[in-house]
C-alpha cells in the first residue's frame, strides 16, 4: 500500500505491523449484542447474513468480521455504547434501544455463517463496510456489502468492476427484510477486497 | 505426505525473507505488513486472496469515519486483567502501556484497545485449545481500555507463556498478546500481536516472521521499561502502537 504523503515533508512514522486473530479471540472479542446495532425484532430492522468461505469452498468456522456504517439519515458520526456496560456488575447491559451506533461485530459459527441485525443504510452511502479477520489470515481484509437502497445513485465502485466481480459486494435480498452477503477469501467468485488510499 | 519440519518451515521463512530483500534492492517499496500469502504459515494457503486489493480513493468513503466507543464500553475492571477473579492468577505479574500514534505522530484519542492472552502456562481460556497446561480459574486472559489524552493505554496482566501448535512438527508460538486497536477511521483498525524482547522463538515463529521487514518486525517486540515495573508489583514494558490508513481529518488536511 502506498503510503500517505504529509504536505510538511516531515516523514510519516512506520506503521506497526499486522497479524492474524489466530483461533483463540471468541472468549474476548465477541460481546453479547455485538451483532444487533438495533433490537431485534424492531420492524425497520434488516438481516445481513451469509456464509465465510476459503479458497476450497470450505466454510471457515473462526473468521470474525465487523460492520460500520452510516446512519439511515446519513450521518457518519457514530455513538459509543457498542458494548455498554454495567458499572456495578461490570456485564454488559445490551445496547441502549435508541442509540444506533453503527457497528455490528459477528463471529462465523461451525458451519461459518453469521447473521447481523442493522438498519440500512442511506442511499448516500448504501453500504456497510466490512473487516474481516480468521485465523489464517495475517492481516485483515477490507469489502463492502451493498444493499440495493432505495435512491442509491451510481457508485464508483461498483461501476467500475467487470459485472462478475461486481456481484460479490452486492448483498441478495431474500424474504423478511434479509440481504445474503457471502464472502469468499480465494478462488472462484472470489470477493472483491479493497485497499483504501 | 508428513506434517513439515521446523527445518523446512525454517528454510521457508529464509526464502521468504531473501526473496523481500531482493525486491527492495530491485526499487519495490518497504513492506511494513505482511503478505497475506505467506507459505511458512500453512493457514494461510486457503486464506488469502488472489486479486489484487481494488484500490478505493474517495473522499465520502464510510471507512474514513469508525465506529466510536466511551466510557460506557469499558469498566475500570477490564484494564486489570489480575483482578477479575476472586484469587490472584499465576505468573509473572506485568504492567504493559504504550502511545497509539497515527503515522503522522498525533496522539489516537478515546479509542478501545481489547487484548487477549494465554495463562503464565501457555494456555488460553478456550475451548478448543487442546494443549494440556493447566488452565487457572483466576485468570481469563481478555482485558479492555479506553485510550487517554495522550493516545496512551495501560493494562495489569501476568506474562503469558509460550505455547504449541499445529503448523509444523514441533511448532511453538513465542510469548504474545493479541492486540485489536481502532482509530479515528475503520481504514486504521488494527489486529496484531505484541512479543517479549529477547524470546529464543523469534526464529522459528512463521507469524512473527511472517514480517519480513526487519524494522518493522523489530517494531512488534516490546521494550523491557525498568521505570514502568512497579516496586513490589510488576515488571514494566512499554510497546507504543502506530496505526496506519487514511482517516477523512487527513484528506481535510491535504493529506490524501
Ligand atoms: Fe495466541
């Protein structure tokens, strides 16, 4: 990846090096709500599901991925509260009902799906970007799930890629409200991964 | 076909490292990440893409914003990982702090650190890890803070202990914890490890030589700080953390 340039000429510090997540995150990283930025149930709430797959077809059983998001009105500011907890207890008391925050975080199961419970997001940015990380994989990896929002103007990305590459950011809708996005780390169909300059 | 040797594993690594050091004289850039594909960690054989990563350049791209966390996400109890049980968990017992710097050396504010560990004995709080060290009930090994003013994190842990694996016969992770940072951008997250100077299993270790700059992977050893042990409590290390990728502030900047 080509770094960014300062203006000042003043160098910029070495990056600290990535490595994988390994096998053993599950008893740290994944929080209970982790993958309900809304309460489940909520009648505008939408379904991000899907399948993690390596480059045999296998399903992967120990990827982790995350979602971030704009809000439905297009803002991108966030709100803490992801993982909010209780100070007397110290466990964690689920999400406040009308604070979306904008990130998910999932682990695969044993037959690697996962399934993320969100709103969708604005026509100005009709996406939910997406990190993914697996045991395996030394550096996470960078996609973006589209759903096809109302409105949604022609995006530059999607423009660009060969229409076959083009359909693995395009999540599927499916009934109730449900968007299949699979990802496929190698191989045939494999996912577009994007590097951000 | 048997599981491969720490000598092919190690021969490997050589190759790998020979092969970088030829293409920086041949002009290619200095490779701070390592390559997704990386042989010596059989792993990653099914795990990496083949095409190349589409390169997105926009101004209005969600990732330049990230997800946002306070002190509603963290309990003074995460950063202590010593004291989340009724007894005192075995080992050495370590304070482990830093800086997290973005690269133009602006302190990364208010943002979540998450660390996870193996006990003092090499075993980590899970279930599917099958190696028969003990497991301590006084010990989780999952730790959580909140960066300060400063951009800095502390944590109270014990030193976790080197462990085995299957890549290869005789496979041995060196001492480590896991390390998840976020930034003032999704495009600056940052899942890594953090080692222990002077570990005799830095050679052998296909993912930590799966850097194969040798700056930068001298830059995921931490230092041994004497100023940082506290008397009568703890050894001190002091690892400092720079995030890399853009963040929209920097394309305000002019930076992009
Ligand atoms: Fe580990």
């Amino acid at each position: 990846m080509t770094p960014p340039q300062q203006t000042s000429g003043q160098p910029l510090l070495p990056p600290t090096p990535a490595q994988t997540v390994g096998p053993f995150y599950g008893y740290a990283l994944p929080f209970p709500g982790g993958p309900e930025a809304v309460p489940p149930g909520r009648p505008d709430a939408i379904t991000v599901h899907g399948v993690v797959y390596d480059g045999s077809g296998a399903p992967i059983p120990d990827a982790l991925l995350e979602f971030w998001q704009a809000d439905p009105d297009g803002t991108r500011s966030g709100a803490p509260g992801s993982l909010r907890r209780d100070p007397v207890t110290g466990g964690f008391l689920g999400r406040h009902p009308h604070v979306f925050t904008g990130f998910t975080r999932v682990a695969t199961d044993a037959d690697g799906g996962y399934a993320v419970h969100t709103l969708a997001p604005p026509s100005s940015a009709p996406y939910l970007a997406v990190a993914v990380f697996a045991r395996g994989l030394l550096h996470h990896l960078y996609t973006r799930a589209y759903l096809p929002v109302d409105g949604a103007a022609d995006d530059a990305l999607l423009g660009r890629l060969a229409p076959e590459r083009r359909a693995t950011l395009l999540a599927v809708p499916g009934p109730d409200r449900t968007y299949r996005f699979d990802v496929r780390l190698q191989g045939e169909n494999e996912t577009v991964f994007l590097e951000h300059a | 076909m048997g599981d491969p040797t720490q000598e092919l594993i190690s021969k490997e690594i050589a190759e790998a490292r020979d092969g970088y050091a030829a293409a920086r004289a041949g002009g290619a850039p200095e490779g701070h990440h390592p390559d997704r594909g990386y042989l010596p960690y059989r792993s990653s054989a099914l795990r990496h893409p083949h095409n190349p990563l589409e390169r997105v350049a926009d101004p209005d791209a969600v990732e330049l914003s990230g997800p946002v966390f306070g002190v509603t996400d963290v309990t003074d109890w995460d950063a202590d990982l010593t004291a989340q049980h009724v007894g005192e968990p075995l080992g050495e017992r370590i304070t482990v702090t830093g800086q997290v710097l973005d690269r133009a050396g602006r302190p990364v504010r208010g943002q979540l650190v998450e660390i996870w560990q193996a006990n003092a004995s090499g075993r980590y709080a899970h279930q599917r890890d099958r190696h028969p060290a003990p497991l301590d009930p006084n010990f989780t090994g999952a730790g959580r803070c909140l960066t300060d003013d400063e951009g800095r994190y502390t944590f109270t842990t014990v030193k976790p202990g080197a462990y085995p694996w299957r890549n290869h016969v005789n496979a041995w992770r060196p001492a480590h914890i896991h390390f998840s940072l976020f930034g003032a951008a999704f495009t600056q997250r940052l899942v890594t490890q953090m080692y222990f100077p002077g570990d005799p299993l830095f050679a052998y270790d296909p993912i930590l030589q799966s850097v194969t700059d040798d700056a930068a992977r001298q830059r995921l050893v931490a230092a041994y700080d004497h100023d940082l042990s506290v008397p009568e409590f703890s050894l001190g290390y002091r690892w400092d953390i720079v995030l890399d990728g853009p963040t929209a502030t920097w394309i305000e900047e002019g930076r992009a």
